[in-house]
C-alpha cells in the first residue's frame, strides 16, 4: 500500500478572502485561546513583586524581605487574584484538554499552579487560624513566579510562532490595492484589486507592483520576481510572457491582459499551500501533545512515588511538599515548542526559497531517500520545444498540412510538445481548422477528428506497438540529434512527422553530481523516445535511464523500487507523471507543471529549478537536526527536573525549588525557540 496523500487541493480557497487577513492562522493549539499575553503578562508581574517582598520563598527570609501585621493578607488577595487572572489561559486551556479527555501541556501546568495554591491556602489557614498547629510552609512565592514566567514562556513562544508565519503576510502585502484598468478606447481607470476580472486590460507603470497574474500584450520591461518565486536576478518581460501578481516591474511599461487575479492568481494559491503547510503543525502539536500527555501521568505517580517516600523518611508535611514540588516542576514547556517551532521555521524559510511543501512529512522522510526518479520533459529539460524539423510521406499532404494537422489536434493540449508546435504553426501562418472529439492519450499522444478525419498524433513506440511502418534510419538520425519525434496518422496510416528539439536545464547536471555526492541514485523515467532520453541522460551523467515509459509504467517503476524497500524520491511535472507522485514517498512538483502534478506532490518547486532538490534536501537535513535538538533541551529539562524536584539527590543536600524550576524551564523554552530561528538555507 502507498501512503495515502491528503492533499487539500490548492485550488480550494474557500479560507481565502481579499483582505488577506491571515492573523488566525499562527496555529498553535493551546495558545489560540490564549488572548493576548503580553499585557497579562505585565499586570502580573507588577502583583508578584509584593509578593516577592513579603512572602518567604520556601520557608526562607531573604535579606530584601520584609513582613508587617496583615501584610500575609495582602499576599494572600494578591496571589489570589494573580491565580485567577494570571492563570486563567491556562486554566482555560486545561479544561478544554480535559474536556476532550487530552490532558497535556495546559494541564500539567495547570495542576502545578493550582497545586501551589490550594496547598498556600491550606498554610494560610493552618498558619493564622490554628495557633497550636506547626508552621506550614506556603508557596506563594512559588505560584507568582511560575504564573509569570509561564506568562513569559507563552508570550514568547506565541511570538515566535507568529513570526515563523509572518512569510504569509509578507507574500499579502506584495499586491497593490488599485489597478490601473485601461478600456477598449485606451482610456485608463483605476479600480480597486478585488472588481478585477479575467481578460481585462491592466496597465503597469514602471517601479509598480504587479496587481493580477497576466499576460503581456504590449510593452518590454523587467520584473523582479523575488518575494513571489525567489528567484533573485531580474526576469526580461515581453509580449506573450506571463507575469505574476505580487512581483515588481522594474524600468519598463507594460499593458497585460488579466489571466488570474484574487483567489485563482497565483500568489493566493500559494499562499494556500502555504497556509495547507503550516495547518499541518496541528498534526505536530498532537505529536507533542501526546508526549506531553504521557509527562502528566509520569509527574502524577513521580509525585505520588515523592509522597510515599518522604512520608516513610521524614513526615506528613514535607511529603505534601515534595509532592507539590513536583507537580509545579513537571510543566513540559520547551518540549511542546520543540517541533511546533522548528516545522514553522522550516516551512516560511522554504516557501521564501521557492520550496512549498505540502506534506512536511516529506522534511522527516527525505533523510533517509535512496534513489530519485526523474521525468526529463519539463523537469531535467526546459520542456520549450522548437520545431527542428517536419515532413510528408504521403504524396497527398504537403508538409506544411502535416503540420496543420498535428497542430489541429495540439491547440487542445497543454503538453510541453504542443507548445513547441503551435509555435512554428504561428510562425508560418498556417491555417489550423478546429477537431472535435479530441482525447489524450496518454503516454502516446492525442486523437481527434479533423475535416471528417480520424488523425492521431503518435510516439513512435505507439508506431512499434501498432506495427505501423516508417522509416526508421530517418528516425534514428533524428532522435540521435535529440529531437522529440511526433507522428501524424491518418486512419491509421503514416502521414508524416514533426521532430522537435528541447534544451537541458542549466542547473540539472551539478544537481545530479550533488546527488550523487549524496548517494541518492539518480534515475531518468521519460515518456519519450530511448535515444533521446540516452542523449540527455549522458550528458547529465545519468546511468539509469528508462524510455518510452506510459504514466502507469512511471508508477510501477516507483512501487518497485518501494517494494525493494528503498526510500524513493521523484520529480515531475507533467500529467502523466502525477500518478508516480503520489505514490512515491517524496513527490516533488514542479512549479510551472501541470496542476494534477502539483496537486499530487508533496512539495513543489516554485522556481522550476532542478537545483532546489538540492536545497530541499538540506532544509530537510537541518530541520531534522533542529528537531531533534530540540526535542532534547525540551526533554532535558523534564528528565533532570522531575527526579531532583522529587528529592532524589536530597541526600547531599541538592532540592529543587519550583522557582529554580521554573527559572531553567524558561531557559530551555528560551533555548528551543532561539534553536529554532537559527534554522537558515543557504
Ligand atoms: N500533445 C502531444 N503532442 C505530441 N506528442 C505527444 C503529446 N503528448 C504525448 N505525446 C507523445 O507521447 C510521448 C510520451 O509523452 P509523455 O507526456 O508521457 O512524456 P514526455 O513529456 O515526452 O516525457 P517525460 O516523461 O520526460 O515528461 C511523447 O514523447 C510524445 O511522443
Ligand atoms: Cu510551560
Ligand atoms: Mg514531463
């Protein structure tokens, strides 16, 4: 069995809206209800610093404290209220884990703080109100202290949280409010983003942002494309080119005709995939929850385990306190923030680097990927064609019809080849009729109906297959040369073809020496002909080389190598390549590909630079190794922190106060979050 993919589709923006409003998205489970800290987090500690001064911190005066007659009563309203108002989002967020039977993170911390006070209480009362009784000592101290430092912990941890979504508004406020419209008289308006339609004519002075995805109809200039796609150098713009909503015209002035703007542009889809991404943290956080859960039930019996012993070795008192002590101690701060953090950081720091990831399972996966399979069309290669060469077998078609034919039939596709041909039909002039019916084939090419005509367009191991003749030296020459060789039947028979050259991306044969520094196998799958695909894998360097491959054999290649039990990673970008995909355990898309591969991706490659395998592969790298720091200095902290608080080192002396505790909590929360900005790519 594959792993099943839940993608949500990116074209679903039903979360999207014009005002880009994303301020609900940072995610993390039990801060959403948490309200805004930072002025909680003051009030509090202007309450805890009397108590500081007139309470004992566990029993002891410390030389800047000072007690007067009721000055206990002030403690007591003060630490009262700074319980139920400082306390409350965790108290809030514990009834809510308790309520769907999770206790976690909020209600650990929430049996330490209220531990601390009912046991202050039960002091208070024993202290004034029973005079015979032995002093029992509060934790007054204690409660304020932790409350403000978890106030502190959350505060920064939601910051930081916030930050690490940031690259969201960021890519938000790269469109402008206005565009400049310009009507069928050429008189330009400007009306405001969200009346833009499809096919309107948006004017784009120099210097402005880039309103809507487009078209250019007139004018040349350059575009700075960086805060959408990453890509640094300037992008040389003329008629025919596409431009993107959200990047920069540099010094030229351009009319565009509106090919998507709003939620069907690409920046918002983007920002979809990027919001899909980090809506997966909420998947982490459960992981970390359930960690956190199974730390409740560890300090509970650690806390029992400190009652029982004291009580055998000392007496009913100390055990209440040792008891306490660890139930305030055992608050699992850092861990919750240890992958929650690192996944944010990973998943910004890509999507500015032209990396979306869709799954970030893939980030956890791809440490261990053996071999990578690769489409050539579009992913290895530039998938632009250009006609090399086209002809005539037939003594009834000239070759110009030959290719009127074909492009008939091509004006209905999207593939890398029909581009190319349509290309040079325009070039000549010619005079394409409409087909009907027209079907893709897979992995072969395209039907229809032509002039009452059955035509297909053909590979030539659909020629092999169908034993159907042709000249197979010229072939050979042809393809030897690297052409992409297409054949036009007509009821079956040969007519003629078209050969079309492409061009090896710049970035693919360092990133196939890179991989092979890696050792990950670098693996060509390519629906076209075996000497073309031979051409192009040689001059990459690549051994493995499979032709002529339908999309289903691309997918029973990648399950095969799955069943040899090997991690396998592959690039696509086209339609025939989505299968392999989604069944591969990394898919990787390319960003100018076909939807259904992206959609069927676990990451997508917005630059289409080959290259970013590469730099995904050390985002995930360095993501693993953040996480796994993290969840360390998370972990650390409990595994010291429970035993000693619990007075296991008692016998030399060494205690750990809840405030101590809370003091290295923090620090380690402190560490973890710092640990995970310093994730960077490079
Ligand atoms: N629209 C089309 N026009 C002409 N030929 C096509 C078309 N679609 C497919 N073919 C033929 O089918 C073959 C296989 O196509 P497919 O899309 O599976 O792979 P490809 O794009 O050539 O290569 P790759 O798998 O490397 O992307 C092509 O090489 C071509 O000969
Ligand atoms: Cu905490
Ligand atoms: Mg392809």
């Amino acid at each position: 069995m594959s792993t099943t993919h839940e993608h949500q589709q990116h074209t679903d923006h039903s979360s999207m809206d014009h005002d880009h409003d994303h301020s609900g998205h940072s995610g993390m489970d039990h801060s959403m209800h948490m309200g805004n800290l930072k002025p909680k987090f003051f009030i509090s500690l202007v309450l805890t610093i009397p108590i500081i001064l007139m309470s004992p911190m566990m029993g002891m005066d410390l030389p800047f404290q000072f007690q007067f007659a009721g000055s206990e009563w002030i403690v007591l309203i003060l630490a009262t209220i700074l319980f139920f108002y400082g306390g409350q989002p965790f108290l809030q967020g514990a009834k809510m884990e308790l309520s769907s039977k999770e206790p976690a993170m909020m209600t650990l911390i929430s049996l330490g703080i209220t531990v601390a006070y009912i046991y202050s209480l039960y002091a208070f009362v024993m202290n004034n109100f029973v005079p015979q009784a032995d002093h029992v000592m509060d934790f007054f101290w204690e409660l304020a202290t932790l409350i403000v430092i978890m106030l502190l912990g959350h505060w920064v941890e939601m910051n930081a949280v916030s930050n690490a979504g940031s690259a969201l508004e960021e890519m938000a406020q790269l469109l402008p409010n206005t565009a400049h419209i310009v009507d069928d008289n050429g008189d330009t308006k400007d009306i405001s983003l969200q009346e833009v339609q499809e096919g309107q004519h948006v004017l784009i002075k120099a210097g402005e942002k880039i309103p809507t995805d487009g078209t250019v109809l007139k004018g040349t200039t350059s575009v700075n494309e960086a805060m959408v796609t990453g890509e640094a150098k300037d992008v040389e713009k003329e008629q025919k080119d596409t431009v993107i909503g959200g990047s920069v015209n540099g010094s030229g002035t351009i009319t565009v005709e509106v090919t998507g703007t709003g939620e069907s542009g690409y920046l918002s889809q983007v920002m979809t995939l990027v919001e899909n991404a980090q809506n997966e943290k909420s998947r982490v956080e459960t992981l970390s929850d359930k960690v956190a859960k199974w730390l409740f039930y560890v300090a509970l019996a650690a806390g029992i385990l400190a009652f029982i012993g004291w009580l055998i070795t000392s007496d009913l008192s100390t055990a209440f306190e040792r008891m306490v002590t660890v139930l305030i101690i055992a608050c699992p701060h850092a861990l919750g923030l240890a992958i929650p953090l690192v996944i944010a950081r990973s998943t910004s720091l890509g999507a500015k680097n032209g990396l979306l990831l869709q799954n970030r399972e893939a980030l956890e996966t791809a440490k261990s990927a053996d071999v990578i399979l690769m489409d050539k069309t579009g992913t290895l290669t530039e998938g632009n064609f250009a006609v090399n060469n086209y002809r005539s077998f037939s003594e009834d078609y000239t070759a110009d019809q030959v290719l009127t034919y074909i492009s008939a039939l091509e004006q209905n596709s999207s593939h890398p080849l029909a581009i190319g041909i349509l290309n040079k039909a325009e070039e000549l002039s010619l005079d394409i009729p409409e087909a009907s019916d027209v079907e893709n084939l897979p992995g072969v090419g395209l039907k229809g109906t032509v002039d009452g005509k059955n035509i297909k367009v053909a590979s030539v191991s659909y020629l092999n297959k169908q034993s159907i003749d042709y000249d197979k030296n010229n072939f050979d020459e042809l393809s030897k040369q690297g052409n992409s060789v297409s054949f036009l039947l007509i009821d079956e028979q040969n007519i003629g073809l078209v050969a079309q050259g492409d061009q090896i991306k710049p970035a693919a044969k360092s990133m196939v020496q890179s991989l092979k520094d890696q050792n990950i196998d670098p693996v060509m799958l390519t629906g076209d002909n075996q000497q073309v695909a031979q051409a192009v894998a040689k001059e990459l360097g690549i051994d493995d080389v499979h032709a002529e491959l339908m999309p289903e054999d691309k997918e029973k290649m990648v399950k095969d190598y799955r069943d040899n039990g090997q991690v396998v990673m592959m690039v696509g970008d086209g339609v025939n390549d989505a299968p392999s995909l989604a069944r591969a355990d990394i898919g990787i898309a390319i960003g100018a590909g076909t939807d259904v591969a992206i959609d069927s991706a676990d990451i997508i490659l917005v630059k289409s630079d080959p290259s970013d395998i590469i730099h995904f592969l050390t985002l995930a790298k360095r993501t693993q190794r953040k996480m796994v720091q993290n969840i360390w200095w998370g972990a650390g902290y409990n595994i010291v922190a429970i035993p000693l608080a619990a007075g296991v080192l008692a016998p030399i002396g060494i205690i750990l106060s809840p405030a101590v505790g809370a003091i290295v909590m923090s620090l380690s929360t402190i560490i973890v979050a710092i640990n995970a900005m310093l994730l960077k790519i490079d």
